[in-house]
C-alpha cells in the first residue's frame, strides 16, 4: 500500500479546459478548441451510449470494465444510465454533423457506503485530448459536494494514459495492487457546501 500525491484538495480543473455555466449541462471546451456539452444521463440515452461501446475499440473497452464483458446487456446499461447512488456524465460535441449528436464519452459515479467508484470511458478519437480529465475532475467535485468520504478508482496497471490523467489530479491517493489491478483511493476531505445527492452541481471555474 503506498501514498501517491501530496497535495491538498482544491477546486481549480487541469490546465486547458474550460467549463461554462451552473446549469446541467455545461459547455466544456477542450485544449484543442473542440466543444461539447457534458450533462446528466437519463435512461433514453441507451441507445446513444449502446452506440459509444460498439465505436470504442476492444482495448478501450476492456481497461474500462477490466476484461470482463466488454459489451454490456442493456438492463447493466439502464443501471449504468440511472444509478441509485451515484451520478452518470455523457459528453456530446457541441458541433456535429449527425441529425443526433453521438455520445462520445461517459463518465460513472457509483456510490456504495461511504465511498464512491468513478469510472470513465472516452471514445478512442476523443482520447488524449484532455476530455478524461475534465470528466474525472467533475466527478470527484461532485463526489466531495455529495458527502462521499472517498472515491475509488479501478485501474489496469498498464492502462497509462488513465493514471496520467488521475496523476493530473494532483491529489494524494492510496493505492494498493491486486495482480494487475490498481486501486487508488483518494480521501475527500475538502471543506464543500452540501448539495443533492441527484444531479451535479455545474462548475463555474475556468483554468487556462
């Protein structure tokens, strides 16, 4: 078991990204200039995230649910949609040739007692352009404004562009080691006010 990070929880997001608004949904603008919108899943995005597991390559697939079922039967992906703890983000791009804008990353918050699992899953072009990171900052936000007292992220040892963006957090974290399975838990012990334990809080923060 080791310590990894030393810094204090703060509020400010990882350099780059901007988001907009108070409201569900925010407007998220990327590094590169891309925008989308990120916003409270509901149970009639099935189809639109049914369709993110299928454009998302095995890999991708496999480092999010760990090698285990890479396609998810739909009554998982209803609870995956809806939890009853928790919180699921979709990211969908502001500009999009499509008559309905596609689903391009989706990040789960899945409280159980007093600590929260985040889970992320970005299509591959999508990847590496700081989406995970924003996604990952929003959901430890709303897991400390939640009352949660940790969150807990599974990751594959070798999945490195994931412990990178976790790195990006700079926030300290335990991690202990199963085989090839890595689990960091970061305690959130920043000073929020309460909010519901619904839909997340929007941000008004903006890192450049």
């Amino acid at each position: 078991m080791t310590w990894w990070g030393t810094r204090t929880i703060g509020d400010e997001g990882p350099a780059g990204w901007t988001v907009r608004g108070i409201a569900d949904p925010v407007a998220l603008r990327l590094p590169d200039g891309a925008e989308l919108d990120v916003r409270t899943a509901t149970a009639d995005d099935l189809r639109g995230v049914d369709e993110l597991h299928e454009q998302c390559s095995m890999r991708s697939r496999n480092r999010r649910y760990h090698g285990g079922a890479s396609r998810l039967a739909p009554a998982r992906l209803r609870r995956l949609l809806e939890p009853a703890r928790g919180v699921t983000l979709l990211a969908t791009p502001t500009c999009s040739r499509q008559s309905a804008r596609p689903v391009v990353a989706m990040a789960n918050l899945l409280g159980e007692g007093d600590t929260a699992e985040a889970a992320l899953l970005v299509r591959d072009d999508w990847q590496r352009r700081g989406l995970g990171s924003a996604l990952l900052h929003r959901l430890v936000r709303h897991a400390g404004q939640t009352g949660y007292a940790a969150l807990a992220l599974h990751v594959q040892a070798e999945n490195t562009p994931m412990l990178r963006t976790i790195r990006r957090l700079d926030r300290p974290s335990m991690v202990d080691r199963d085989g090839s399975l890595l689990t960091l838990t970061m305690p959130l012990t920043a000073a929020v006010a309460p909010v519901g334990a619904g839909r997340p809080e929007g941000l008004s923060v903006a890192a450049s």
